[in-house]
C-alpha cells in the first residue's frame, strides 16, 4: 500500500472557536490519485484499540502513524498544519522514562509521582524507616 496523509483544512465552519476545521486523512494512492477516492481513514488525534485505524493497521498501526505523520510534516509548509503535526507526534511517541539516582544506594529507581521530589529509593526508605 502506498499511504500517504492528507491534511484537509476547512475555512467556511462557523462552529469552531479557531475559525477553521483540520483533518488529517489517510488515503492510499494505489487506489487513485485524487482524494476523496483513494479515502482509506481518518487519523484519530489519539489512538487506541476501538479505532477504525487501529482495527485496518493491527499492530502496526503506532508505527504507521509515526511515519505518516513524519512525512507529512516535511512535506506539509503551512505553520498551522505544522503545529496540527506536531502535536499529533507528541500525543504518539512515548514519553521516556525519568529514572533518578537513590541519594543513599546510588541505584536507579523510577519515582512516584506526587507533590515532593522523590530521592530515596522505596528499598532503602523501607530499611531506614521501616515503611513503604
């Protein structure tokens, strides 16, 4: 299959705060070469399982998407289509991991998520304070 994304910018919708409607489709152009015939899908802003993207692309389908919204940001020049593709890259790729180094062991641990800075790992805060 020869995928490629198309971004579809609307100008004449009245309902939309930003003045304008983006989509962006995914179309085959193995099927034909001008949209709406080559349509394979709608890329959804976040994907998941029950999407009709997913459900076409399996397993593949974060891959795809990746590469999809990767190619068309090169070939895209408007800077809010840009922005529109670069925010969907954010939403796709995953965030790393942020390891810290435990203050008293020195081994890497990944912190809970909370108010304060976490800087002791949960084995040595269990050992030093006999707690969790």
């Amino acid at each position: 299959m020869n995928l490629r994304l198309l971004a579809i910018k609307n100008d004449s919708v009245e309902d939309y705060s930003k003045g304008y409607y983006l989509r962006l489709v995914v179309v085959d152009l193995d099927k034909a070469k001008d949209y709406p015939a080559n349509y394979v899908c709608m890329l959804p802003e976040r994907l998941g399982p029950n999407t009709k993207f997913s459900r076409l692309f399996g397993d593949d389908s974060l891959d795809l998407a990746k590469e999809l919204l990767s190619n068309g940001l090169k070939a895209v020049e408007d800077p809010e289509l840009k922005e529109e593709i670069h925010k969907r890259l954010r939403i796709v790729e995953p965030k790393p991991i942020e390891k810290v180094k435990c203050r008293i062991c020195e081994s890497l641990f990944e912190p809970r998520k909370g108010r304060y800075k976490q800087t002791v790992c949960s084995e040595c805060r269990q050992k030093q304070y006999g707690r969790k």
